[in-house]
C-alpha cells in the first residue's frame, strides 16, 4: 500500500494521521462513522467525525473540518474482527490504535521501520478490541468540511 498525501503519527500503536497540513486526532475525539465498499470502483471508505463545539477536536488548532475519511483504493482484501461484547457499543466509536502490519504475518506482524515500497496492510484496532485490516494498493485522505 502507498499512502497518497498521509503518514501515521508512529508506524504502529498511532492513534494520529498526519497530512493535508494538519494532525488529525481519531482517538480522542473523532468518532468512527462506519464503512462503505463501493463496489464498482473497487474501494473501501472509513470515516470520522467530530464535534465542532469542541475547542481542539483534532488534537490539531488550525484544523476546521467536520470530519475526515480515508478511501482506499484498488482493494485486495479486507478482514474485520468481532468485538468484544464485555465493552460498551459506543467503544466501537473510538480508535484504539493504526498500524502497519506485515500482510499475513500473526505473529509478528508489526515494525518500527518500513522501507520505501515495502508492502503493507494497514491496521485500525478500536476500544472494542474490534479489528479492520485493509489491504490496497493506495490510500488518500480525505476532509470533510
């Protein structure tokens, strides 16, 4: 996967994107809207919103937007765990942590460095204990204003 005009925060354990000029915050105060596949594009897309009457809601002063999405494109594969059901339903709501991880690696599957084009998944692990992992050929970031 080649990320288009984004980077994480930390290679894994990120709860913070970084592109578009701004830190986008999607743990504290972003919540996940949910998933769409759009099937004949071939992409999947993830999106955050958050409460402007928050002084800082992306961690981020000068960042306005309403919401944020992440488009993947050119999928190839897409794992989505269960949750755990001892946590609230609005823990799903909250990103836990964004990784990239080795593609089919269980064990081991993250790093602290990544080579230029090395291929990888990316993770997003939610206060649930649920997993997404997407595998595309890219990502972009996406405001919403």
């Amino acid at each position: 996967m080649r990320f288009e005009n984004f980077d994480l925060g930390s290679p894994y354990g990120s709860i913070e994107l970084r592109g578009l000029g701004h830190d986008w915050d999607l743990h504290n105060w972003a919540d996940f809207g949910g998933l769409t596949f759009l099937v004949e594009s071939n992409e999947l897309v993830l999106e955050w919103r958050v409460n402007h009457m928050d002084k800082n809601p992306w961690g981020d002063t000068g960042n306005t937007a309403a919401g944020c999405r992440l488009r993947f494109r050119g999928l190839h594969s897409v794992r989505l765990s269960p949750r755990d059901p001892a946590y609230p339903a609005t823990e799903g709501t909250c990103v836990a942590s964004i990784s990239k991880v080795i593609p089919g690696e269980l064990q081991f599957p993250y790093k602290q460095k990544w080579e230029p084009g090395e291929e990888f998944h990316l993770r997003l692990t939610f206060q649930d204990e649920r997993e997404i992992e997407i595998g595309a050929e890219t990502a972009v970031l996406e405001p919403i204003e």
